[in-house]
C-alpha cells in the first residue's frame, strides 16, 4: 500500500532479478478486502492512511497475469480446490524459466 501500484511493480522485478534461472517465487496474495480492512484499520487508529485505495490499479487478482507477463511461468496454484477452514487464499509457484 505504501508505495502503490510502483512499488508492487518493482517488488515484483526484484523478484525476476533476484532468483537464478530455474528459480521459483511461491506467493500467497491478500484478498483485496484485507488491504480494506488495513486502510480502515489504521485510519481509525489515528495513523496515516498510506494511500488512496481507489487510485490503485493493480489488484491480487491480476497477479498471476502480470508475473506471467514478466516472464515467469505458473507451475502450480496449491490451494485450489482446498476445503481448509481459514486457508482460503491462494497460494502460486512460479518459476524464473532456466536457461
């Protein structure tokens, strides 16, 4: 949140840039309603709202198409078809293609 749309950006090419070829990068994106929650959580404590939630574009939905779009390839989505109570969230693998 506090660096939006940029920051995820260019978290997400320190992820390329980072892992060797034939790496993988496991992540488990928050549903959009936490980032809500954490915006109004700290907005009633008193604390600075970091960002403008309506003025980010880029949405964990979207994660998986913009990771493919860098290069990275979707090996596997480990909680698809889950029934555990409480581990709802997705949760991806994805490799930095090997040489």
């Amino acid at each position: 949140l506090n660096w939006g749309d940029d920051g995820l950006m260019r978290l997400f090419h320190k992820f390329w840039a980072a892992l060797e070829p034939g790496g993988y990068l496991v992540l488990e994106p928050q549903p959009w309603r936490s980032y809500c929650q954490a915006v109004t959580k700290k907005h009633t404590a008193g604390g600075r709202t970091p960002r403008d939630l309506a003025a980010l574009r880029l949405r964990p939905e979207g994660f998986v198409a913009l990771l493919t779009g860098l290069g990275f390839s979707l090996l596997a989505d480990l909680n698809k078809g889950s029934t555990a109570i409480g581990f709802d969230r997705p949760m991806y693998v994805f490799q930095k293609p090997p040489k």
